[in-house]
C-alpha cells in the first residue's frame, strides 16, 4: 500500500503527504486500542495527541520526516506504556507516582530508558503527576577522530575505485563539511551547482565550493546517481534518490552503508566541524553549513578556535 500511494503522490493522483508520518498514524491506531488498561489507554491518547503528534507535526512542517524521527516516536510511546506498567507492578497509578518509582524505573537501565524523559515533563507539565527529579546523563557527542585520520580517510575515498560512488561522495560531504545523514540525504541535484570552471555545493549561503579532486567525483556522480532507471523515480532530483517514487535514500539506508566500509560517520562529523571553526569564524562555518550560530559557537569555544570573539554581520564596510 505505501509504495502505491507514493506512486500515485508522484503521478499526482494523491495530495502530497509526509509518508513517514502517515506510517506513524497507522500504526498509533492499532498501537492504542490494543492496550488493556482503559486508564492507561487515556493518559497514552493524550501524551500522543499533545506532544508526540505535535511534535512530529512541528518537524513535518520544515521537511520531511526522517525514519529515525518516526521510530523515537514510537519508542517514546512503547516506553511510556512500559513505565505505566511498572507502576501498576508496584501498586501504584501515574497520580501517586513517587521519586522513589521514577528511580526504580531508571536504575533498570539509564540509557535504555532516556526516552521516557518525554512522557514523564509531560504529565508533571500537565498535572498527571507530581513533580519528580528526572535522571540525567551526558550524551555528548563522541570524540572526533584526529585530523592525521581524516586526511588519510579523505585520501582513501578518491584512491578506492572499488567503493562505489555513491557512498564515497556521502562520506565526503561527511568529512569535508560536516553533514549530518539526515541533511545528506535530502540534497537534490540542483544544490550541486558547476559555474565558470567552478563545483559549488549549496548547504548554506553562500555555497561551500568543492576542492579538486572531489569536484570532479561530484561531477561524475551526477551523471550515474542510483535508482534513476527505473520507472518510479525517471527524473529524480535527489542527488541520492531511493527506491520509492519521488522518495530520496533514506539516511538509515545511507547510514547501513557507510556503516559496512566501516566509516566513522559520527566521529568524522565531529572531526570535520571542529576543523573548520579553527579556520574560520563560528558564525560564517555556520552559514555556509546550513548549522546554527550557537552550535558552531559553542564547538569553537570546545575546540579552543581563535575565532570565538568574532562578532557575526556585514564586515564589508
């Protein structure tokens, strides 16, 4: 059913809809009647209504849905009704939860368990529960490998004609610009932009020009893009068009396969952007990257830039 509903949104039969989003409401209408528990069922209706929904609504509306973002949906969902069936183990309802039983939850397994943080700030926000401390842990960011090792992996994606391209080129706009898989993989072709004997890519503004030899990759990717042959998606304009009518790779698919050359994808992320703030200022990296002045502000202070007193605006006068 989903692939002839993108078919027929790609032949104009159909309004366009998020199909991620559309995947998540079905399964919330067989995921909520199936629970036993009518007071249970309620309280998960509401936090589904008032913050899962709205905030997938919210993401929707500046893009289109990530298969990721729809599956933290759902895990928020399946942890919220785990933690009300812990309660009800220890004989008590989300009314009476005590710090005593948001502890016990926790002491279960922190990181297993991060995701009920959302369930539990909305029913103290609403008043279904008094308030109790949540439990918190650092999640930051791995560390980013060494600049000696991104060279080398940048060297490697030129030299290794035995890779396919196409994950080469994501890898690079990984290493070289510090593109997050998400962002990647909503690119179209007209972000690759070839004016006077010059490669540009727009993540920003203004776009980020490409250094040989990866302007000629660039190049000669856009000519043999995946998944253009086929009768679904004859005129993609993603630069890595998925399978599903007028549907881009997805960046779990992307993800599966920089994971099986055994890409650092996240430390190389990392590696790239901190790179960049110590060569110029945080606001112009951001930019250019299509990244918030306050996160490049903050990995430049991180990463001890000389820049981090430059005052962002119009330097021209």
């Amino acid at each position: 059913m989903a692939y002839l509903r993108d078919l027929l949104i790609q032949a104009g039969g159909l309004p366009p809809a998020d199909r991620q989003l559309l995947l998540f409401q079905r399964w919330l209408a067989e995921k909520l009647p199936a629970i036993d528990d009518a007071g249970h069922r309620q309280l998960l209706e509401l936090f589904a209504a008032w913050h899962v929904q709205r905030r997938l609504n919210t993401l929707a509306g500046r893009g289109p849905l990530t298969g990721k973002q729809v599956q933290q949906a759902r895990d928020d969902i399946h942890l919220a009704t785990a933690f009300l069936d812990h309660l009800a183990e220890r004989g008590r309802s989300l009314a009476d939860c005590t710090q005593a039983d948001v502890d016990a939850w926790y002491a279960g397994g922190h990181t297993a368990r991060r995701l009920t943080h959302a369930f539990l700030r909305w029913a103290m926000r609403s008043k279904h529960m008094q308030k109790a401390a949540v439990p918190h842990r650092s999640t930051s960011n791995p560390a980013p490998i060494a600049q000696h090792q991104r060279l080398a992996l940048l060297r490697q994606l030129v030299n290794h004609d035995d890779v396919p391209l196409q994950d080469r080129v994501a890898a690079l706009l990984v290493l070289l610009y510090a593109q997050p898989l998400a962002r990647i993989a909503r690119l179209g072709t007209d972000d690759v932009l070839h004016e006077d004997g010059e490669v540009l890519v727009r993540l920003g503004d203004p776009p980020s020009p490409v250094p040989a030899p990866f302007a000629g990759m660039l190049l000669d990717y856009l000519g043999q893009r995946p998944n253009t042959m086929t009768a679904t998606d004859p005129d993609a304009r993603w630069l890595f068009p998925g399978r599903r009518a007028g549907q881009p790779m997805t960046p779990e698919t992307l993800e599966l396969r920089l994971r099986h050359l055994a890409f650092p994808t996240q430390r190389g992320r990392t590696a790239a952007i901190r790179h960049l703030v110590l060569q110029a200022p945080a606001p112009v990296v951001a930019r250019m990257l299509g990244y918030q002045d306050d996160t490049t502000a903050q990995l430049a202070a991180e990463a001890g830039g000389t820049w981090r007193h430059y005052a962002p605006g119009d330097h021209s006068r």
